[in-house]
C-alpha cells in the first residue's frame, strides 16, 4: 500500500485515545507547536510528527506489549533514531490517566530538542500553556 494511501486509512481508524490526543496538539494549539496526524517516515507512519522538533509521539494498545510487536518498535525507533527523529511512546492507559502528564512529557522532549518554550505563532489557539521554566523543579534523570 502507498504510505499517502495507507496514513489516510490510519487517519480515518483512529482510536478515541488519538483523537483526544490530536485534538491538544493539532492546529498549533500545543505551545504554537506544528503537528502532522499520521505522518509517514520511511516505511513507517508516526502517530503524530512534529516537524521543527523532529519528535514523535505514539499512543499505543495492548498489542505493543507482545513480544513480537516490541522488537518491531525496537527495529522502528532505531530507524527514526538514525533520521535524527526521537519517538515518545506512551500506553493508552497513560492517556486516559493522566493526561497532564503525557501533555508534559511531550512538552519537555519539545523543549530539549529545539530549546524553545513556545512557539509565538496563532497565538489564539494555544490551548496547552507551557510553564514557566524558571519555576519548574527539574526533572529527575532517567
């Protein structure tokens, strides 16, 4: 299947999961941020791309937790790792949890790959305000 061809189907079966998560990142409304839903890299399609970060994030089902489909996504990351493409991979589960979390785990990997807070552009749809970086307590190294 073409990667166009086959990112609209992944666009159109969306879980309810990556329409709540696209619904915080599309239209610039995530920090002025440019997202693309779907996005194809090689012969992979990304959950969601942001191009100026070169990050993507992926909300992944129960399936990604079998053996087989783990070392898929293993071979997939070393792939985007090599194009420069960071993948922030979270569980369904986290979303509906706690989505605050998620939002700023996304916004940190932002931040550090592009050394931006934000980005001043259709400043009337920012819907996720970033926090003051003078006021945050670091983050703990992994």
């Amino acid at each position: 299947m073409n990667p166009t061809a086959n990112a609209r189907r992944l666009r159109r079966g969306q879980t309810d999961e990556e329409k709540e998560l696209w619904r915080a990142l599309r239209a610039g409304r995530f920090a002025g941020f440019k997202f693309r839903r779907q996005y194809p890299a090689g012969k992979y399609c990304l959950d969601f791309y942001c191009p100026a970060a070169r990050l993507s994030v992926e909300l992944d089902g129960f399936q990604h937790g079998l053996p087989e489909q783990r070392q898929r996504d293993q071979i997939r990351e070393q792939f985007l790792a090599a194009q420069d493409i960071e993948e922030l991979r979270f569980w369904n589960r986290q979303w509906r949890n706690n989505r605050e979390g998620v939002l700023l785990e996304i916004w940190h990997a932002l931040h550090r790959r592009t050394g931006c807070v934000k980005i001043m552009r259709k400043i009337q749809n920012h819907r996720f305000v970033p926090p003051d970086p003078t006021r945050m307590i670091p983050k703990p190294s992994q």
